[in-house]
C-alpha cells in the first residue's frame, strides 16, 4: 500500500520523513534502521543529514550497513599461533574453511590433517600434534603416529584455506622446549 507523497519544494530529510503524519507507517523501519546503527555516530549522522528521493533513501541506507558490515568481516583475518609449551599446540581463528593443517620441517610434511566436513578455522580452534580431532582424517603419515620433534631443527605449522593465502608460523626445539623461529 503506498500513500501520497506530501507536496514539498525540497526534499525531505530523514527526520522529516519518518516524523511526518503521512509516513507513520515507516516507524518501524525507523526503530529497526536506528537499532542497526547504534552507537555509530558517523552512520547516524550520515543518515540524519541525508537529503535524497526517499525512494531510494532506505535502499542506500542499507547498502551502507552492507557495505560496512563486509568490510568488517573482509577486515577479519585468518590466523595460527603456537603456544610455547608442549605438546605443540596450534590455535586457530577466523571465517575461512580450512583445506588441511600440516606440521612441516624443511624435508616435507610429517603430520597432517584434514577435516571431513568443511569447518572453519575457529570451528578446528585448537589442535594437539599427533591429536586427530574426531572431525578430521590424518592424511601424512598413514595409519601411525608422527615423529617426534628433534632438537634444534625448525618447523613450520600451516593452515591450508580455500581462496585465501595459507597461514603459518615457524618454531624450533630448544632445550625440549618449543621457541618461536627466528
């Protein structure tokens, strides 16, 4: 159902226009399009001095909330870290579905696995070398556990993600403790 548009020489703005009598009907979208914006200042006073057609007044609007909220998630990243203790514990976070976890040293892969469903770094959150999650396979090596770490060799642990770079980090055996690589 759609009302008249009221008789105006300029365009209202959007205060005038959700506070009109003619356009009482929007004050819902009103509550939800504010809740939206909450405590961002620039967004709110970006919609409050906004001076356009109101009919494409609330499509913008939402394609700005789009906008942000891609960038937020875009701006989210994929990482891995290493605790410093043992056994070697790697922690994961971020959006991306991971396509395998290795553990590396400079002669090949010595341990990896991969999950049986797509899952999410922050779904795998941590793994426990030579640990199989019961969601994942453990492809390298077949059917044993992986070897021990040696001293003073330095490995690298690698997230594999669909469209997106890997992430690693690089650590070594010092004294049988794990120490970051340099």
């Amino acid at each position: 159902m759609h009302s008249k548009p009221m008789a105006r020489s300029a365009p209202l703005n959007c205060d005038d226009y959700f506070s009109s009598g003619d356009y009482k009907h929007h004050t819902r979208k009103r509550v939800e399009l504010s809740e939206m914006v909450g405590g961002n200042d620039v967004m709110r006073g970006m919609l409050k001095n906004l001076r356009l057609n109101r009919s494409i007044r609330i499509p913008l609007f939402v394609l700005l909330l789009g906008l942000v909220g891609i960038g937020s998630v875009a701006c989210s990243r994929a990482t891995l870290t290493i605790e410093q203790k043992t056994p070697l514990t790697i922690n994961l976070s971020g959006y991306e579905t991971v396509q395998f976890i290795q553990v590396a040293s400079q002669d090949g892969a010595i341990w990896r696995i991969s999950p049986k469903e797509p899952q999410s770094l922050s779904d795998m959150h941590r793994i426990v070398y030579g640990e199989v999650p019961v969601s994942c396979w453990q492809t390298i090596p077949k059917n044993e556990p992986p070897p021990p770490f040696r001293e003073g060799v330095t490995y690298s642990a690698t997230a594999v993600i669909f469209d997106s770079a890997p992430v690693t980090a690089r650590f070594t055996i010092r004294d049988g403790k794990i120490e970051p690589a340099r």
